[in-house]
C-alpha cells in the first residue's frame, strides 16, 4: 500500500478515538452525587416541567447540597432558566425560563415544597391557590413585571432553609411546608418577569 493511501486510512481512525475519548470524559464529568457530597439533594438538570415555557433537555446546572427536611410527603419544583449573564434576580421580557413540578398531584394534608434552583439567576417559590376555571399561567403582572402574592399559602425564597428569604440563589434550593386542601394550586416565581418568562406550574390536590 502507498505511503499516501496509509495516510488516508489514519486520519478516521484518530477522529474516531479523539471523539470516543472525549465523550468518555465528559460523562465522567457529569456523574456522581451532588456538589457538597454529603446527606441532602442534587440534581444534574431539569427533569420533568411543568406548564411553563421551558421543555425538559433545556440545560440548566445542578443544585448544591442541601440538608434535605425530613417530611412524610415531597413535592419537587425545578426552577430553570437559560439566562448564563447578568446579576441576581434580573431578567427582561423573552428570557426562557420554567418551573417543574414532581409529583404534580398528591392527597390533600401536610406537603413539603423543595424548590431546586437548577438555573443561573436567582429565583422564589410562591404557592396561590387556583380558582375554579382558574388558568395557571394567565395573571397579569404589575408595571414593574411581579406577580400579586395575595393570598399566598406559602414561599420558599431562602437559601439552604425554610420559607421566606432574599432568594434562592443559583445552585442551591428552599422549601416550605404546608397543608392543601383538596382543589388546584399554582406555584410561581413572582420576581420581575420570571412570571412573565414562563415560571409557572400547577399542583392538584386530591
């Protein structure tokens, strides 16, 4: 065979352990426990989403390690967003971002809300119950693009902890504990926009 048909045959070869070689590393990257590495939760992106405007594969960032509150029942509400600049809470109109929820119906009584915040920007959990015919997703924001938290039943805003705080930060995760009656509640993130941006889903309560 010719020196220059060997060539040839080479190049595809490299290519092909090149790329096999960076797959293999970038799952290695990826798997194992949460950042912190002790008791508590992380996830590695977004799971199942809610009615927002976000689709489950959207990428998001996983959630630091947090001692995780012991309750008989968990519901799960996955804050994302695809917004890698700017500070805070900040967010303009058209940024993507959702809001999940797992189980998205339970039974009625006490229920722990973990609010993981798997995005970039800081975040907040809101829980308002739903009128009947009520449409999640269809309040109107003020000038200032927040959400009215009138009637709220409960918030996770604080990092690491329960109830309410300056927010949930990139990378961590809040919760709160609250008992629903039967009917249909929708959980929010009432920060400038976020709503706007598609943070919104709904839990039911049988």
């Amino acid at each position: 065979m010719s020196r220059h048909c060997s060539r040839v045959l080479l190049l595809p070869a490299v290519l092909l352990t090149l790329t096999l070689t960076l797959t293999l590393t970038g799952c290695a990257a990826t798997a194992g426990s949460s950042p912190g590495g002790g008791a508590g939760f992380g996830m590695a992106g977004p799971g199942p989403m809610g009615t927002g405007m976000m689709d489950s594969g959207t990428g998001g960032r996983a959630s630091a390690s947090c001692a995780e509150p012991a309750a008989a029942g968990t519901v799960r509400v996955q804050l994302t967003d695809m917004g890698m600049s700017g500070d805070g809470a900040t967010a303009s109109r058209g940024m993507v971002m959702g809001l999940g929820v797992a189980p998205a119906v339970i039974a009625h009584g006490p229920v722990t809300l973990v609010a993981e915040n798997l995005g970039y920007r800081v975040h907040e959990m809101v829980v308002l119950p739903l009128a009947a015919g009520e449409l999640v997703g269809a309040r109107i924001p003020d000038a200032e693009g927040k959400v009215d938290e009138t009637g709220s039943l409960g918030e996770a805003s604080a990092a690491c902890a329960a109830d309410t705080g300056d927010g949930i930060p990139a990378g961590s995760a809040g919760w709160t504990t609250v008992t629903l009656a039967p009917g249909r509640y929708e959980l929010l993130c009432a920060l400038e926009n976020h709503y706007a941006d598609g943070m919104f889903g709904e839990l039911t309560v049988t």
